[in-house]
C-alpha cells in the first residue's frame, strides 16, 4: 500500500503545523557548545545552518527510520497502519 499525493501532502501539512522549531535550534545550539565551538556571531550562524543541513542530508533519513523500525518492533506502531 502507498500513500495518495492528497494523503501525503496532508501528513506532511501536518507535520509542518506541528514540528517546533525551538527544540530544533536548542539541540543545534548544544551540539556546538559540546564541541566548544567559537561564538562569533554570523560565524557561528553560518556554522550552526551548516551543521544542520548537514544533519538533514546525512542522518534524518536513517534516523527517522531507525526509530520507526523500533517502534514497530515495540508495537508502538502498527505495521498496517505504515503505507509501505
């Protein structure tokens, strides 16, 4: 089974609504103070927007489906309720 471009549109719509950006740039901001990064500020801007493209390309994807796969295995989520 896979999604509709109509119910795939309107799960992301809602995981737009619904993600908070704040938690997001706290954890970038504790990334970077556990690796004593300099604080200098458009620096330290452009090395915090790196560090998060660099996440989104290179370890959400594997992440999100790590945890997924967790949470099937706990029974958290049902399998038939995933469109793949």
């Amino acid at each position: 089974m896979s999604w509709t471009k109509p119910e795939r549109e309107m799960v992301k719509k809602y995981l737009v609504s619904w993600i908070k950006r704040e938690p997001l740039a706290e954890a970038i901001v504790e990334a970077m103070e556990e690796q004593k990064a300099d604080i200098i500020c458009v620096e330290t801007l452009n090395n915090a927007r790196k560090l998060w493209l660099d996440f989104l390309t290179t370890e959400l994807h594997s992440g999100l489906s790590n945890s997924l796969a967790a949470l099937v295995d706990k029974g958290e989520i049902e399998v038939e309720s995933l469109p793949f």
